[in-house]
C-alpha cells in the first residue's frame, strides 16, 4: 500500500456516556479509494464527524499526512485539505446554489477545481445556479455537495452515504461521474450501504460493526461470506 | 394639518427606533441569541460619545468615527470572551448571561458617569428644521432617518452580496457543515456582534443628541427595539424599518391625543399586531 494520508489508532469516539467507536484502526492511503460499509448505527457517520473534526477526539487518535489532527477544530482540518459531502445532503436553504459553491472555496486552496469546473462536470448546475438550492431535486443537491467539496480542491474526500435516499438512476449518473472527480489524484473514503457499488469503486473495503471493524480486505477478492459476518456478525 | 405632522415627526422616529432594533435583528438572526444588554449597549455607546466630545472637543456626529470601531471591538471581545461559551441547544444560558450583562453596564456606567442625565451638545443641528408644506421637519430626526435607511441597506447590501453575508447567512442554516467548509463559526459569531455593535454605536450616538440620557434608560431602549423586530417579522431588516416607523407613528399619535399616551400607544400597536398577526408584518422573506 502507498504512503498513507490518513490514519487513525485507537480510535474511540462518545457521544456523552455513549461509546460509538472503538479502538478504530483505518489507512487510506494516497490516491486511494477506500469503501466503507455497515448497517446502520455501525458508526460509519460517527467515524466521518471525528475524522472531519466535529466531533472531539483524544489526542494522536487521527494523523493527517503524518501530523497529528484529533484535536483540530472542523475548520483547521478543512484547511489542510480535508473535505466532505455529508450525509443527507445539507445544503444551506438560504444559498443559492452558486453561493453554495462559493462557501466551498471559502478554505482558499487553489488546484483544479473551481467553478467551471464544477459547471463542466454538471452542468445543469450552471443553468440552476441562482436558484435557491432547497428548490432541486435530490440528485441536483447531491450534485451541489458534490461541487461544493470539490470546490476546497481536497486532496481527501469524504463521501458519506453517498446513494442515501436518491432514485436508482441518479445514483448511477452520480457514480459515473465518480471517476472524473476522483481522478484527479485525490484520495477518498466512500461510504456507502450498497455494497455492490461500494466494492465497484474501491481499492479497499472496511466493515463497521457496533463500532468496531469487523473487516478490512481488498474489494476485488472479498467473498460474500465474510462480509455477511462482519456486516451482521453472524457466524 | 396637527395630525399629518404627529405621522411625519413619528416616522421620522421610527428611524432611530429601527436602528436600535436593526443589531438586534442581527444578532438573532445569524446566531438565534437574544441580546437583553443591547438596550445598555446603545447608553453605553452614548456615554462613550460623550467622553470622545468631551475629551477631544469633536462634534458628536464626528465622533461616530472613533466609537463605531470602539464598540465594534468590544462587540468582537464580548462574543469570543463570553457569549459564544454561552450558545448551544439551550436558549436560557445566553438569556441569563445577557440580562447579567446588563446589571453589569448599568452599575459600570452610574460608577464611572454617575446617576446625572447627560446630553450630547450638537450645537445648532439639535434644533434646525425645514419647512416642507407647513410641516417644520427637524434636520436630526430627517438625518437619523436617512441613516436608518443608509444602515439597513448596507447590512442588506452585506448579507447578499459579500462573502462576509455569505458566511452570516451558511453559519445561521447549519453551523456543522459550515465548520465543515473552514468557517470557524466562533470568529464569525464575532464579527456578527461587531458588525451589531457598530450599529448600535451609531444609535446611541442619535439618541444622545436627540435625548437626554442616564445609565438607566437602556431597558426602554431596548423594548422598542424589541417590538420594532417583531412587527417587521424576524429576520426581515427592512420589516424593521417598518416596524420602527408604525410604532413611532403610534407613539407621536398617542403623544397628540394626551402627552401621557405616548408610550403605551406604541405597546398597544404592538399588541394589537401581535394578536392580528403573531409572526410580524413581514417574516421571514430575507436574512
């Protein structure tokens, strides 16, 4: 595997008294794209807010290209090129779409992407672009998050539930454009409930289960059986 | 020809009343925390007026040049030292800090200025008028409303189309994802209280010249701030401006009708347009 440009040791993460990941051990490395599956409440959001920065860590928990980041507050880790599409979306309703764009190049990091960009790879963004971006369809917002990630020329990208709650088609449209972003050198971390997909794209795969990893396994041999285990942890 | 003039002194006043609410509107808007020292911000800013006239033998108008940036700096010290430490999911903490505050500035402000009503001497711009039609306008309540409008405009002008409004307007929506996109909502919950502050720095300034003024008048103040925000709807700055005038417009009526009514006309107006309409005149229509 190359250089990693994320890692986490000995991950723990609470919300209160609430433990929702444990001892998470993870490695991306540069240029890679890793998957990352589990049913729901196996902690695979919880793992992107402490990665991102919003939610607190204990200390050395997550190293950044070598730098230690669980204590950096979500718009330090921004900066350093860290960047995500977040579940559900979350676009701001009081933006249009182009100034949603705009506020994802608020972290002042110069590469590839800026706005044409963004318009070329989907261009209806740019005959939506002074709509309200509550006023599109679901596909168009992911689209927006999408852009709005790429337009802070991340070097990791985060996508969590990437296919959550968009017609089968879209989600197709939103893979194939999934190349020409990731392209570009990036590394990326994809979460995703449809395994098909996930395995698709991916180098690696990881499987949470009730906050553990319970798999870590290239996605081109990993067989049904083991991620039937790790998936629901039935023996 | 008595009754146009009550309507024209009244809206004229309802320039000063939105300027007291317009940091309000502000404050509540991009980060939803309830100011209850604002009132004692405006004396407080009038009093610093005062020491900047006194001081240095400037205009007050002029003086607006050093206590805007001054109240700006205690706006962004007052959010990073204590307010932010105060926001969350709770909205009582920031209610009882603020009311704290204002116990605070009132006692610092009788310690320092004591209980003595004190004005700001503006010369001759405290009484010359013009006469429009038979109505005589004073030049003060003509320029507080031309400010007023100046103010409002340009807060507008900033929330939709700057990156400074772009970032107030992503923080209001969802203060996680805007973190997310390196806006460290801590710094700009700061520059939104500076920016309030500044306002409100240009209100006390008005109110100093206009009235006199005394460490105890920010509660007042800060009512008829409150009830030109909700009559113009939260969250709508130009609604403020609205709801400034009709509750000026209210009082100088209640003001003709007996000089005893005048404040409490104005509560009526707000109550009656509480009960008529519960979300304001305009709500919600922009930032």
């Amino acid at each position: 595997m190359p250089d990693p440009i994320l890692q986490t040791r000995g991950l723990n993460s609470h919300y209160g008294d609430f433990q929702a990941l444990y001892d998470v051990e993870l490695d991306v490395g540069e240029g890679e794209v890793l998957a990352i599956i589990g049913a729901n409440g196996a902690g695979k959001t919880t793992l992107m807010r402490s990665i991102t920065g919003l939610m607190t860590n204990g200390p050395g928990q997550i190293h950044y290209r070598g730098q230690d980041i669980s204590r950096l507050r979500a718009d330090e880790v921004a900066e350093l090129g860290l960047a995500m599409v977040p579940e559900g979306r979350q676009l701001f309703p009081s933006l249009s779409v182009k100034e949603n764009l705009m506020i994802g190049a608020q972290v002042g990091r110069t590469g590839p992407w800026d706005m044409q960009a963004v318009y070329d790879l989907f261009p209806i963004l740019e005959e939506r672009k002074d709509q309200a971006s509550t006023s599109l369809s679901g596909g168009q917002q992911q689209m927006v998050a999408i852009g709005r990630a790429l337009m802070a020329n991340p070097d990791l990208i985060l996508f969590d539930e990437i296919s959550l709650g968009l017609a089968p088609i879209i989600i197709k449209d939103i893979y194939e454009a999934l190349p020409g972003i990731i392209g570009e050198g990036m590394s990326a971390i994809i979460v995703e409930q449809d395994i098909t997909k996930a395995l698709s794209v991916s180098s690696r795969v990881y499987c949470l289960q009730e906050g553990r990893v319970s798999l870590e396994s290239a996605s081109d041999t990993v067989s049904r059986e083991d991620i039937s285990r790790a998936y629901f942890g039935i023996e | 020809m008595e009754w146009l003039n009550a309507i024209v002194q009244g809206t004229l006043l309802g320039g000063l009343y939105a300027l007291f609410a317009a940091g309000l509107s502000l404050i509540f808007g991009v980060m939803r925390l309830v100011n209850i020292a604002h009132g004692d911000l405006i004396v407080l800013a009038a009093y610093l007026g005062l020491t900047v006239t006194t001081a240095t033998g400037m205009h007050p108008m002029a003086a607006v040049v050093i206590v805007v940036p001054a109240m700006a700096l205690i706006g962004y010290a007052l959010q990073r030292g204590l307010l932010n430490q105060t926001l969350g999911d709770d909205i009582l903490p920031p209610l009882l800090v603020t009311f704290g505050l204002s116990v605070i500035i009132q006692n610092g402000l009788l310690e320092v200025y004591t209980a003595d009503p004190q004005t700001l001497n503006a010369g001759a711009l405290e009484t010359a008028s013009v006469a429009v039609g038979g109505v005589a306008l004073g030049i003060l309540p003509l320029l507080t409303f031309g400010i007023a409008i100046a103010v409002i405009w340009g807060l507008q002008w900033t929330f939709y189309h700057t990156a400074l409004g772009r970032a107030f307007r992503a923080v209001s929506d969802n203060q996680d994802i805007a973190q997310l996109m390196g806006l460290n909502r801590r710094h700009i919950f700061g520059l939104a209280m500076a920016l309030a502050l500044g306002v409100t720095a240009i209100a006390g300034i008005l109110l100093g010249i206009r009235t006199s003024f005394d460490p105890s008048i920010g509660g007042g103040r800060l009512i008829f701030g409150f009830e030109a925000v909700i009559i113009g709807g939260l969250g709508n700055l130009w609604g403020t401006l609205v709801g400034g005038v009709i509750l000026g417009v209210a009082q100088t009526i209640g003001a003709k009708i007996d000089p005893g009514w005048q404040v409490l006309a104005g509560h009526i107006a707000f109550l009656v347009i509480l009960a008529v309409r519960p979300n304001g005149l305009f709500p919600r229509i922009s930032g």
